[in-house]
C-alpha cells in the first residue's frame, strides 16, 4: 500500500518546479553513497543501484514510493493505454532513481529522451495531459560527451548482438526453424544490413509490451516512396498463436536479398518497380504466450490475443456496418470512411494503433494478412450484409478484382489445388480454395474490410494451414507451398491502371478521386499526385476529379494477359476565375465522412491514430472541467500535481 505524503514538486505550480529544478540540478553530488534500487516499477531497470538524494530531492526509497511522480509512472502503461511503455516508464525511472555506479551518479541520456517526447507527446495529448516537468530533457539528462547511459538498453534484450552463423554455411543459408523474438529481430537487422542498397528495418510502434512491431522493406530507395512504384504490404502473426506466416515473412525476407544478390532477374524486377513491406509479427506478446506452451501442445486460443486479452483481429474500426448505411443511399459516398468518434472510447490495441498510422503515412495498394488454422483464401466484406445472418455472400464494390487476387495466391498452391477433399481446406476445394469472407463466417472489426474501406488499399486473408503452430520439421514444406503464391500475389499490384493527377502547370494533384465507371468504390492520389488502381481485365471508364478543377474521362481497355500496369495521366484544367464549384459528385453527407481532402467539421478523424480527438477516451465532460484522471491523482493527497495540468 502507497504511503500518500507527497515530495517537494508535487506541491508546486509548474512554474515553480521549473525554478526549483534548476536549483536542485546544481546540487547533485559528485559523490554519491551508492544503495540497492529497491522499487518495483523499476525493477526491470538496466542497473540495480541508486543514491539519494535523487535529482527530485527524494531522500529515501518511501519518499520517491509516495510521491506523485512515482504514481504517476505507475499508472502510464493503463493512462496511455499501452503506447510508449516501457520507454516513458524506464525513462522515468532514471530521474527518480537515479543510477550510481562506484560512487558516482549517472544520468540518462538526452538524446533518447529528445526521441521518445517527439514520439509520445501526442499520447499525452490525446488525454489532455502536460508532458511530466521531470521529464525535462533539457535538466534532467546529460550528452553522450557528458557520460550519459542508455536506460532504454534492457528493451534491446542483445537484439543487437550479432547471431553467428553456422560454421561453413553461406551467409544465404535459411533456417527453417521457429524464431524467438529476439531471433526474428537480429535476421530481419542482418538481412537489411547484407542488402543495405535494397532493404532496411523500421518499427512502427511498440506492442502492448514493449516489443517493438519491425518491417523490413526493400525497394530501389528504401526508405522513401518513390513516384508510380505501388507498395504493397504482408503480415503475418496478428493471432499470436497462428505462427506460419510470421516465419514465411521472416524466411521470404532471407530469400528476397539473397535472390536479389544472385542476380535473379524476377526477384531484381520486382524489388526495382515495387516498394515491399513485410512485419512478420503483428502481435509478438501472444505469441510468447503460444511459444512458451510450444509446437504440438498450443492450443486452439492460448496466445491469440494481445497483452490485453484483445483479439487484433476484431478490434479495427467497424466500417462495414457504416457502409451497408451509406450504400443504401444514391447520394452518399462508401469509400474512405472515417473512423467514428465513439471508436477510441473503447480499448484500442497499440498494435491496432500502429497498423492505422502505418496506413495513413504510405500509401498502401495491395496487402495480405497471413493466419492459421485453415487452408483457404478469403476477400472483403468480412461482415455479413445482413448482422444476423452467420453467413452470407457479402461483395465489395471491386468483386471481381478480389477474385483475381484470391486465385492468384490460391492457384499456384499446390495444396489448395490439391483435389482431395480430405485434405486440410478440402471444404473449401469446390470453390477453388477461395471464399468471399462474410459467406465463411460473418464478423466485425477486422483488419481487411477496414483497409477497403478506410483508404485505397485491398487486402486479402490467407489461412496457411490447419495446424496453428506446426512443427519445426514442417516449416519447410510450408514455405516451399507459400514462396510462389507469395511472389505471384505481390506481383499482381502491377495489374490495372497507374498515372499521375496534375494541374496543367504540372503541378501533382494530392487526394485527387479516380473514379471507375460501374464501380462504387473511388482511391485516391497520394501527395505526389499519382494512383494506382486495381482493375480486372476489360474496358473501364475512368475519370479524375478534384476540387476546383473540370473532371476528365477516359476509356481504357486493359488486356487478360497484361501483367503491368496501364499508364493513364490526367490534367485537370482549372474551373476558372469565379467562385470555385467543387466535383466531387454525390454530395458528401453524415457523420464520420471525410472528403479525398481530408474534410473537416465535427466528424472528421484525427489526421493521425495516435492523437485521438480530445475526450475520445472517455465522454466528454461538461464546462471546463479538470481531465477524467485529475480525480485520481488527487483523492491519494492534498497535495495537487498541478503539473500535470495543461492549463
């Protein structure tokens, strides 16, 4: 039970902390009498000794346990809902309890403080929350010339150690073996580092426990979206218990560079006119849970949800339901759909959070979500037209390029073209190992219907294999089933028209509308003004339209055996000198809309996942009332955080 006395800071304005911590900065001793670190938020530290006084002018273990900074680190995993944690917590923790080493005192390093306020900010935002006093980059840390330590280490885990091959064995050698976390991340880093001109890793956020979520991409310029080259997108592992596709990516990783390295003129082909993404674990806290029980005793649910107990899968907005609504209107528009405000009332996965932001900044064409558990393909709509109803054959707009997609990865399957009926998928064989997801089993909350539904890309779920963890000795013969309907599908982003919208100064048109005739579903322009859009062979009326500018229409006939994309180019002429009239067709309305511009107005979402619309945790309160943690934090004393306080 915490004491509920409060330190020096938690009685003071923020102005006034401000002033004393500079004061109490100038008074850290050289000299510290160094004692064992003995508090449990910090137990996961990367040292195990302190000295007091702290840089806080704590004087004891009790006084740091009852003071509200320490509280307050306490609750940031629940209060940001995951985002951020462990860094912001591990940060912290280095003020508070300061590291001591031979009598001396360390401080954390500046730079990583300087990177994670950037990063996290925006969480702290989201719940109307100031970013903590004693998290002051600027005071409370030190420069690498100053001595500085990393306290963020222990997160790495010796990731960046290097794993040593084999003895004799190429540096193209494969293991075809299950791979731990820490595993995963040093294959991904050492295959980026053997094709550094091609590939590189990034992450694009955190798990709920602090596992970094790593992609490695490769592309003629990784890093950067390169103007008319698509990008596509694979991942693998959101059930953490269905473990194929996290080793097909990691493996499919390995087989990219080296192939590429050979001089195979496919893999050279595709790398150089594609940009590819691969995040071969989604959710790498379930599958510690699965791995821990191991191949052959997993059962059918232990490790399928995140840390939270969240099923990934069933936790992105439900835009289905939103779309069934609108479609049911000539005048309204289905695609693009924003996310409702009442969605970030409920629990969001940081994983979820990831995916959302990861999609709002690249612009994404085509995708896969590999699972376990079956051997079949499914397309959008997951959710059935009718909620009632288990199954029912739910279409998109864009059936038949779904299709198209779907026989593309199940067609070059030798097991999902086996024509046994006995076989794993064996139901599924009288539809060519393809099923329409709604028509399989109806759900909402889904990864696939959202990426439709939210931006331009498509993307299709594939179920490796009814075994969810399969044995080690089978990895092989999975991935000798999986490398060509995995090529063959990435390969299929290059079907269809491509172009770029401009003005007729040249000029790129962002979030121009590319509208095909006979199908209600628009994309988009990215920032650079060119599109890609998925088309079934035959001939389409295509026309371009953004605001303020006359509409152009065009005929194209894309032939069955083309396997590049059609270039199609729009200039758009500007209406004139009068007041602006905008073409966007169907007048927009309802709630949670959003114009191929980005719109505005009250139902709007944020423009980024991670910065929630103020209140979007909880039901706004009335008048100026104090954030809904304030309550918290001032029931344990008298003495109010103030700082905490944004205004």
């Amino acid at each position: 039970m915490l004491s509920r006395r409060n330190p020096v800071f938690s009685k003071l304005s923020r102005g006034e902390a401000a002033e004393s911590r500079d004061s109490c900065c100038e008074r850290l001793p050289v000299q510290a009498t160094c004692v064992d670190l003995q508090l449990r938020t910090c137990s996961d530290a990367t040292y195990n000794r302190t000295a007091f006084p702290t840089l806080l002018e704590h004087r004891s273990r009790e006084a740091v346990e009852s003071s509200s900074e320490y509280i307050l680190l306490s609750v940031l995993h629940h209060l940001l809902e995951g985002q951020c944690n462990p860094d912001l917590r591990l940060l912290g923790c280095a003020v508070l309890a300061p590291r001591c080493e031979g009598g001396r005192v360390r401080r954390p390093c500046r730079r990583m403080c300087e990177a994670l306020r950037e990063a996290c900010l925006p969480a702290f935002d989201a719940i109307d929350m100031a970013w903590p006093y004693f998290l002051d980059c600027g005071h409370y840390f030190a420069s690498e010339e100053d001595g500085c330590y990393d306290p963020l280490e222990a997160l790495r885990g010796g990731l960046d150690a290097e794993e040593v091959l084999p003895s004799g064995l190429p540096p193209t050698f494969i293991r075809f073996s299950h791979h731990s976390y820490a595993q995963m991340v040093r294959v991904l880093r050492r295959t980026a580092a053997r094709c550094a001109h091609i590939a590189k890793t990034y992450s694009i956020g955190r798990s709920f426990e602090g596992k970094e979520l790593l992609v490695i991409e490769f592309s003629g310029r990784p890093g950067q979206h390169e103007l008319m080259e698509p990008e596509v997108k694979l991942i693998g592992n959101i059930h953490g218990n269905e473990v194929a596709g996290r080793e097909m990516l990691i493996y499919l990783a390995q087989y990219l560079c080296s192939e590429y390295l050979l001089g195979n003129p496919r893999i050279q082909r595709l790398l150089n006119t594609t940009r590819l993404h691969l995040l071969p674990s989604m959710n790498p806290d379930g599958y510690e849970v699965a791995a821990a029980e191991g191949a052959g005793y997993n059962g059918w649910t232990s490790g399928r949800q995140n840390a939270q107990n969240l099923d990934l899968n069933r936790n992105f907005p439900d835009l289905t339901s939103e779309y069934y609504r609108l479609a049911s209107s000539r005048n309204a528009r289905s695609d693009h759909i924003a996310i409702p405000q009442h969605y970030w009332w409920g629990k969001v996965a940081p994983e979820t959070k990831a995916i959302m932001k990861w999609m709002r900044t690249t612009p994404f064409v085509l995708s896969a979500s590999l699972h376990g558990g079956d051997l079949v393909v499914s397309y959008p709509f997951d959710f059935s037209k009718h909620p009632q109803e288990e199954k029912m054959f739910s279409p998109t707009p864009d059936e038949k390029m779904f299709k198209l997609l779907a026989r593309a990865y199940a067609d070059v399957h030798p097991m999902m073209m086996d024509r046994s009926e006995n076989r794993c998928g064996g139901n599924f064989l009288k539809r060519g190992s393809i099923i329409n997801g709604a028509d399989w089993y109806s759900f909402t909350g889904g990864m696939s219907d959202f990426n439709y539904l939210h931006s331009n890309c498509f993307e299709i779920t594939v179920e490796l294999g009814c075994v969810k963890f399969p044995p080690e000795e089978a990895l092989y013969t999975i991935w000798q089933h999986n490398k060509e309907p995995l090529l063959n599908f990435v390969e299929m982003v290059h079907r269809g028209i491509k172009g770029v919208v401009m003005d007729k100064f040249g000029k790129p048109i962002k979030n121009a509308r590319i509208v095909v005739k006979g199908i209600r579903h628009d994309i988009t322009t990215a920032p650079d003004g060119d599109y890609w859009r998925l088309l079934p062979p035959g001939s389409h009326i295509v026309i371009a339209q953004a605001p303020g500018y006359s509409k152009v229409i065009k005929k194209v006939t894309i032939p069955a055996r083309l396997k590049k994309a059609g270039r199609v180019d729009f200039i758009l002429q500007p209406l004139g000198t009068g007041p602006k009239t905008s073409l966007l067709g169907p007048r927009r309305s309802g709630p949670g809309l959003r114009g191929p511009a980005g719109g505005a107005g009250p139902h709007r979402e944020p423009e980024d996942p991670d910065q929630e619309p103020l209140g979007a945790r909880r039901q706004p309160t009335a008048g100026g009332s104090k954030p809904w943690w304030w309550s918290y934090f001032t029931s344990l004393s008298q003495h109010k955080p103030r700082w905490l306080l944004k205004y």
